[in-house]
C-alpha cells in the first residue's frame, strides 16, 4: 500500500537522511510535502526530484526566492511558520516526519497528532515541552507516534519482548558526548569547535551543543516519560561511548534487551516509516567482531549539571519542561553566535527555571507564551551582563577525548 509521506526539516541531517532512506524503500512512498527552514537551493533541488505536491519555507522572507527556484514544477509553495500545520493537517499525507529545530516543531506536531497521523518525530522538543498534550492528543484521535531518535527507537523495538506491565526500567544509552572524560574545570575552557566535534554521531549544530551539554539526554529522559508512559525514577542514563547499544529495556524477570546497530539514523528513521514491519535496509551491518569491545559507565552527574537538572525538571512536569527547553535553545544559540561560554548554558538555564513559577494543565497557547518568556529571560540576563565572556588563550586547557 502507498505510504504518503510529508518531511517537515527535509534540508538538515536527519530530513536528508530520510530521503536517501525512502530512495531505498521504493516506489510506494511517496513524498508529498518537503519544508525548509532558510535552506532555499537544497529544498528547490529536493523538490526538482522528488517532485512533491507542496513546498514549504518556514522563513517567509525567501519565499519570493524559493518560487522562482520551483516555478517550473507543478507544486505549490507554503510560506511561513504555520505552513508546516498547513502540511501536517494534509488529507493526502499518512506519515509526518519531523526533524525541524526546536519547539518551532511543536504546533505542526500536535496538529499531525490531531488528525489521527502516524507522526515519526525526530524533533524531540515538541516531546520534552508538551509532551502529556502531544502524546493525549494522538491517543484520542488514533494517531500514532513513532520514534526517530535512536534511544527511543531502541525501546520501542526492545519494548516488543514482553508487555508494558513487564517493564520494570529502561535504560537509555549516551554516547558522552565530546566532553566525557572532562571534569568541571575543564569544562570552564571548552571553546565553540570542541563543542561542535562530536566524537561519533554527525548530526545539527544545535543536537551536536545538546549532546555536549548533556542537555540531549536530559531530554530524552523527558522524551522517554512521555512516549514510553514510564515513570521518571524508572529511567536510567548510562553512558556507552561506542554508541551501539542504542538503549536497554529490563523486564521484570531480570532480562536486558537491548537493541544495537551502527551510530547511524538510516535505521532508526526506516523503523519509523516501515513499522511494524522491518525490510531490507541501507546502512552498514553491524560486525560486532570489528567493533570489538563495548564499555559502559555511570553518567557523571556532578560534571553534568543538565543530567540531574533535567530529572528535577521530568519529576516537576507541568511548564517546567517548556522553560528547561525555551533557555537551552536561546542559551545555545548565544553560544553558537559566540556570545557566552560554554559553561554559561546550563547556568542561563537554571537561572530561568528559578524565576519560573510552574504551571499545570495548560493548553498550546499558554506554553507558547511560557517558552516566548523563558527566551527573553535569557536574553536580560546577558544584558545584565550577569554572564561575561572569558578570554582564552595561554590558560585553556586541551580537552582529553
Ligand atoms: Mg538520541
């Protein structure tokens, strides 16, 4: 049967991933909708191939430019943030693949969600911010959500060994990011680069800061919580620096399934689009004789900050997750752009959840004006000037991967 497919984000790493996974599927998934971001001669050469029914480009300023780019193909172009909703509320679309940045994801989400859509989410914000909203709102309308990012696409096929009520933990692999063997001193010098070099996964600027944080795993364990229904304290965060073992499910009777495979999304964006069913696939098998040895650690909690922040966070529910998301993506943008030190983020962030007064039960509106305050809030504690770049130079400290 023809599976009819929308990729929200088709230009970034997972979204251009997803199209060389469905080159490989054939002819029965077909694409029907791509966006962008800002990305307007990767999206027109997309579309020039794939020949979709609708291009969208959520940055509206270049939509005069992204139309003379197309104007020869039979599609019609959407401009604008609400031109994903437009995308995800499609009649003619059965998956929605979302690999946007960001909470920006999260209204095209809901409304995938809310026409009753298999919605295979990449974008885990919408996930961490909403994530009892999204996760309610597909139960009620017969929508399914669907894993890309790899952890949860390893419980989720884990979790098929037994039955819910047989689950007694889950446990979500990291691979420790570029920082793992540094200590908090260490982590006062990190400069943009070495943040950027991510030792095994090859992914966005922005997961790659996330990862090297550990504020990635702190939003998988959120992440994890709301799709797996599972309650926090059953969540663990092990570090597994090969990156193979993708995550672990403990039954009852004291059985670990894990799942493995290579660092590499081509499965895990395959599993969400094929499943239930599994078919033949593109990326490289896996020879556990190369890889050799696995090793396995405790996450450093101390080192980490984001680790037990982000439990505290899971535990507290209600807008707190909004907030913990909203200064991240603002803190790590002003780090991207070189405006503070690496060491700066987690502090923005906990600086913000402390001025927050949770609260609970609301709807899409309100944790949009919850995530609009915890960005500006960011913003005034760097004009307080609260928050001072340090100079490197002959102090830095080489990081020991
Ligand atoms: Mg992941």
């Amino acid at each position: 049967m023809t599976k009819r497919i929308a990729i929200l984000g088709s230009t970034g790493s997972v979204g251009r991933k997803a199209l060389r996974v469905i080159d490989a599927l054939g002819p029965e998934y077909v694409i029907i909708a791509l966006s962008a971001h800002t990305s307007v001669e990767l999206l027109a050469e997309q579309a020039r191939r794939y020949r979709p029914k609708y291009i969208a480009i959520t940055d509206a300023k270049h939509a005069a430019k992204v139309k003379d780019l197309v104007r020869d193909l039979d599609a019609e172009v959407l401009a604008g943030p609400e031109s994903l909703v437009q995308i995800a509320e499609l009649e003619d679309v059965d998956i929605v693949l979302t690999a946007v940045v960001g909470a920006a994801g999260l209204p095209s989400a809901l409304s995938a969600a809310k026409k009753g859509k298999k919605l295979a989410i990449a974008n885990k914000e919408p996930l961490v911010i909403a994530g009892e909203l999204l996760t309610k709102t597909a139960r009620e309308n017969g929508g399914t959500i669907l894993p890309v990012d790899s952890e949860h696409s390893a419980i989720c096929q884990a979790m098929r060994s037994g039955s819910r009520r047989e689950v007694s933990r889950i446990i979500l692999t990291a691979s420790g990011g570029p920082f793992r063997k540094a200590g908090i001193e260490d982590l006062q010098y990190v400069t943009l680069e070495q943040a950027l070099a991510h030792p095994v996964w090859d992914m966005g600027p922005k997961i790659t800061i996330d990862s090297a944080t550990m504020m990635n795993k702190a939003f998988e364990v959120i992440e994890a919580h709301w799709l797996f229904d599972m309650p926090v304290e059953k969540i663990e965060v092990l570090v597994h620096p090969e990156s193979i073992v993708h995550s672990l499910v403990e039954f009852v009777d004291g059985s670990v399934i894990a799942q493995m495979g290579q660092p590499d999304m081509c499965l895990p964006i395959q599993y969400a689009l094929t499943y239930p069913a599994r078919v033949a696939g593109i990326g490289k098998p896996l020879r556990l004789e190369e890889i050799g040895k696995l090793t396995f650690e405790r996450p450093d909690f101390e080192t980490f900050r984001a680790l037990p922040l982000g439990y505290e966070v899971a535990r507290t529910g209600g807008t707190a997750p909004v907030v913990f998301n909203a200064a991240n993506e603002a803190a790590v943008q002003e780090f991207l752009a070189g405006a503070i030190e690496f060491v700066n983020i987690v502090e923005l962030i906990e600086r913000c959840l402390d001025k927050h007064t949770v609260k609970r039960q609301v709807a899409l509106e309100e944790l949009l004006e919850v995530d609009a305050w915890a960005r500006k809030e960011v913003r005034n504690s760097l004009k307080q000037k609260a928050f001072s770049r340090r100079r490197h130079g002959d102090g830095q400290i080489q990081i020991t991967i």
